[in-house]
C-alpha cells in the first residue's frame, strides 16, 4: 500500500492505472476509520482492480469550530487498517491543497440540501458537495462507495453527480451497527458509558418504528434532545443529541 499526500504524485500513478486499465473504487473518508468505512472499503476491493482511500478531515463541512477541533484523528492507525484490508493507495492532501482556492468556488444545492442536516447545520452539505466533487475530479474513480447512514447526504452526491455529469457511479452501502443496534460513527468514541448506553436507546426505538411523530415522542420520553424525526425517500430520518455528542440515523420506513 502507498500512502500519497501530494496530489502530483498521486495524478501520475492514476495516469499509470488509467493506461494499464485498470477499474478504480473510492471510498473517501474523514478517517477515525471503523467497522463501518471497512465495509465499504471491502466492496471496493471485489469490484475494482484497484482501490483508493482518501483520509482528510474536511473543514468547510463543520458548523462548529469545537466540533471539528474534537474530530479524532489518528493517521498511523487508519492506515495500519486500510494496509491490512489490501487498499492500495491511501490519499492523505493537506485541506490547504484541495482548498487552494480559499473556498471561493464551492457547490451548492438549492433544495433537498436546506431539510434535515442542512436545515441543522447551516453550510454543511455545502462544504460536502464541494469536497466529494473535488475528489471525484482528483481520484477519476469507476465507482465511489458512501455509507448508508448519511442517507440525507447520498441522496444529495447522486443527484450532483447526475446533475454534472459525472462519470463516476455512486454506489450506497448498508449501514453497519453494533451489537445493540448503534450505527457505527467515528462520533461514538466520544460518548461515556451513560450516554453510550443512551445512543443505543435512540437507535431502539428509531428500528422500532412509527410514525415521525410517535418515534419523536418516545425519544423525549427518554429524555434525549431531538433535532428531528423525519421521513424522506421511504427512510425514517432522526438526528439527536446525547451526551454533548450529535448522532444521526436512518431505516426503512
């Protein structure tokens, strides 16, 4: 595996690849990787001859300064993890690289991206799109694989990529989970036990159904902030807050 944090040197192994045909998958990241960005990485791995993984902690999809100053990260672990899993290039940039622009120019959507998570964090799907189109640019991937779980933000990058024309096929994987139901998310670490036992009530009564309303109640029932309860798309949408730490989640409805 090959860890490239400059984008010339990462340009002429892709030249290298697209002249030997090879078939390219993409999973980008913002590291503090698990379970979850595995599965996603393991699919990539069947269905493409080579795999890329991009590791970089995105400002301009953060909200709050705190919470992207809180955002673990841990370079040497992640990419002990890709190595193991058989990822062949792990592209780390500086933000400064990809950003050389100062964020001048940036992507926005008028209309699915204002609900939900946008309507929650003012800028984020913003920072988001631009940064998943600047990656595709960058990579030139077959396929790109995204999680499930940010259900708001898959809908969105398959529209952008539709939308622009872009090459690349947008493919959603199953959201993976912990034994007590909790989707996995690099955010999990940084609940205490109390509230690690809370978050796994969220995602309980979130899989038990009901309407948007009656989920809601039962949430606030057990004393857990809600941001909201949803339905988009045949999927049941929540965001809440436990213990300082915002979650999201989403199942069929």
């Amino acid at each position: 595996m090959i860890v490239i944090d400059d984008l010339a040197g990462w340009s002429s192994l892709r030249d290298e690849w697209q002249s030997a045909g090879y078939s390219v998958g993409f999973v980008p990241t913002m590291g503090a990787l698990h379970e979850g960005h595995l599965s996603l990485v393991n699919r990539s791995l069947v269905e493409n001859d080579r795999t890329v993984v991009s590791i970089l902690v995105n400002p301009t999809q953060f909200d709050e300064q705190g919470d992207l100053e809180a955002y673990p990260r841990d370079l040497e672990r992640d990419t002990l993890l890709l190595e193991r899993a058989g990822v062949h290039v792990v592209l780390a940039p500086d933000p400064e690289a990809i950003y050389r622009d100062g964020y001048r120019y940036r992507v926005t959507e008028k209309d699915r991206s204002r609900s939900l998570e946008g309507a929650h964090r003012p800028g984020h799907f913003d920072g988001v799109l631009t940064v998943v189109l600047k990656l595709l640019h960058i990579v030139q991937p077959d396929r790109a694989y995204f999680g499930e779980k940010d259900w708001q933000q898959l809908e969105l990058v398959r529209g952008m990529a539709d939308a622009l024309f872009l090459d690349t096929e947008i493919i959603g994987c199953p959201i993976v989970r912990e034994a007590d139901g909790l989707a996995m998310s690099s955010r999990n670490v940084r609940l205490d036990a109390g509230a690690r036992a809370r978050a796994a009530e969220f995602a309980s009564v979130l899989q038990a159904g009901g309407s948007a309303e009656q989920v809601r109640s039962r949430l606030e029932g057990l004393g857990i902030d809600v941001d909201y309860v949803e339905m988009l798309d045949g999927r049941l949408l929540a965001a809440v807050r436990i213990g300082g730490v915002r979650l999201i989640d989403n199942v069929p409805a």
